[in-house]
C-alpha cells in the first residue's frame, strides 16, 4: 500500500493523506461490485488496504453520493455507481486527470498482484469511469494511457471482442 500511495502520488501531485484516501475509495468501490475473486486477492495482496477500505467506507461524503444517485438512478446501475465514485474522489479533490493517474496506478499494482488477465477484469468493472473520459478527450483509451503493455494489449483484445464485425458484402 506504501507503494502505491508513493506511485499515486508522484503520478497525481497528491499529498499522502489524499492518496490514500482515494485509494480506499477506488478500492471500497470494487469490492462493492465485485467482493470475491481478483478484487479480493488484490486487496489482500495489499498490506493496508483493508484498512484503506474500511476507512473509506467510515468516511462520509456531505450528501454527494445521494445526490449523485438521485440525479443518475436514470443511467442504470453500473455508470451511476461509477459516477458515485468520481464523486467522491471529486469530493477529495481530484479532477478527471488525477482521477485517471489514480485508477493506473491502481491498474498496474493489480497487474502485479493478479496479472495482466486479472487486472483487466477489474477494469472492466470501471467501464462507465472510461467511457467519461473518452468522451472528453477523445481517445480510445484514455484509461489505460499509463498501464503496462501487457495490460494494454489484454485491454485490446477486451475491446476486439466487443465490436461487431462485418461480414459479407457493404
């Protein structure tokens, strides 16, 4: 957890204190939707991070996640819930590129901890978190700008297999 927090630091400019903050918040929030299996080895994997998790779950939000969810319950579960998320992060003071050097960090630790497969799987839990930043900017995958390459290409072949092909004739 150290680590990481070091690594989310120098790639955000966040101080300790946040850093470890939204890392428990990132982490609350995957094993919110996903309690078993790569979220779980990864968090256990992770001196501190239960307890990053727990002091998440402790620390209240002054209402942003009721309002987040009253304003997005329209959107469907998943992307409301990922809203709640950069609320709370928002909440903390990080802003969409902090946000995304937070969630890479977090990306790449996982890498080591489950590998690439593993990690991608909990990417995948972040869609709507990707597709918020892509629409801003523009890229294909603005999410993964700072992950590994093995993680990259996982991310690839994730993408490959969501999009349809065209068969025959135009």
């Amino acid at each position: 957890m150290e680590l990481l927090t070091t690594n989310v630091m120098d790639a955000t400019g966040l101080d300790p204190a946040i850093a470890k903050a939204a890392i428990g918040q990132v982490l609350l929030f995957l094993r919110s939707e996903a309690p078993h299996g790569h979220v779980a080895e990864l968090i256990d994997k992770m001196p501190g991070a239960h307890e990053a998790v727990e002091a998440a779950a402790a620390h209240g939000d002054g209402g942003v996640t009721v309002a987040i969810e009253g304003m997005t319950s329209f959107m469907g579960r998943g992307r409301a819930d990922t809203n709640i998320l950069a609320g709370r992060l928002m909440n903390l003071g990080l802003d969409e590129t902090q946000i995304k050097g937070l969630v890479n960090q977090i990306l790449a630790r996982a890498e080591g901890a489950v590998g690439a497969e593993g990690a991608a799987k909990i990417r995948a839990i972040l869609p709507a978190l990707d597709e918020r930043f892509d629409q801003k900017d523009g890229s294909a995958h603005a999410g993964a700008s700072g992950a590994t390459p093995k993680l990259k290409a996982t991310l690839a072949r994730r993408d490959a297999a969501k999009s349809p092909r065209h068969v025959g004739p135009a």
